[in-house]
C-alpha cells in the first residue's frame, strides 16, 4: 500500500499528472485537441477508436486535471487545451527528470544501464 502523505506535495502532484496522461486514449485526445485547437466532444468520439461514454470518462480524467477546458454551448460542450496548466505540468517534469538527467550515473556494466 502507498502512503503518498509520506511524499512531498510536489511528487504527488508529478505522480497524477503521470497517472493521468499514462492512459493512450487520454494523449490522443490531448494530440487531437492540440491540432485542431478546439472541437466538440462528439467530434473526438468520432476520431478515436472508442465509445462516446468511454471518451466523455477520458474527457473528465484530463479536466479534473486541469489539462482541458470545456465550455458549455448548447447541448454541445467544446474542449479545448488548458495552455498554463499544461506549461505548469511540464515544468515539474523538467525539473524532476533534470536534476536526474544531470546526475553522473556509474553502472558496473553497460548491459544494465538499458
């Protein structure tokens, strides 16, 4: 069992951020909202290989996140990216994975460093 209390709010924070886009519908919607800079949610159900429910369950992971905004028009809702949010994500992973990057690694034998 974890206990991420015993964990900075910073690695909490990384490890949702990594749980929530580790799921591949969830990047292609994320690939797709960035191309076309904004849709509605019915339209990405059509792009992706999956159903209309399990696409608006994807849709609420990446909200709740933050990564994505939805505007109510109609009985439509339009999604599209949340720029700050996601640059604000980013920069923990930079962080993160740079001052690991930057670490002098020393393995006994390449073979292990894989």
């Amino acid at each position: 069992m974890i206990k991420p209390e015993v964990f900075d709010i910073e690695l909490q924070e990384l490890a949702t951020f990594a749980k929530v886009i580790s799921h591949p519908a969830r990047l292609a919607i994320l690939k797709y909202l960035a191309e076309t800079k904004t849709c509605i949610s019915g339209d990405i159900s059509d792009k992706l290989p999956l159903s209309r429910t399990t696409v608006s369950q994807h849709l609420k992971e990446l909200r709740d996140m933050g990564l994505i905004h939805g505007e109510i028009d109609g009985l439509k809702i339009n999604y599209c990216l949340c720029g700050t949010c996601i640059s604000e994500k980013l920069e923990l992973f930079d962080t993160f994975f740079g001052k690991i990057k930057s670490t002098e690694i020393i393995c006994s034998t390449e073979k292990n460093c894989q």
